[in-house]
C-alpha cells in the first residue's frame, strides 16, 4: 500500500511539544461549551483531553 508520509514527527517526539490540558484551559475550554472542534490531522493531541471537559 503506498500512502504520504506527512512529515509530522514521531508520537512520542510530539507529545513533548505540548501540555493539552493546560493548553485548552489556557484557550477558555470548560464543559459550558456546548460543541467544539479538534481540526486538523495529526494524533489528537488536543480531542482525547478535551473530551474530557465535556
């Protein structure tokens, strides 16, 4: 099967760019937000968290 390499990092190299929990408390996400979107590709980083706020 032939597929792009995106380029994105490793999971394991990406997940010490960020602090997602820190990140969407500093971005306002509380559970009064009724929908909210995590858009883009890479490996939700930020929609597994963010789940949990809801």
């Amino acid at each position: 099967m032939k597929f792009r390499e995106s380029g994105m990092p490793s999971e394991t190299l990406w997940e010490t760019f960020f602090d997602p929990a820190e990140t969407l408390r500093l971005m306002g996400m509380t559970n009064d937000i009724q929908l909210w979107i995590d858009v883009g590709c890479g490996y939700g980083t930020f929609l597994l968290p963010g789940s949990l706020i809801i």
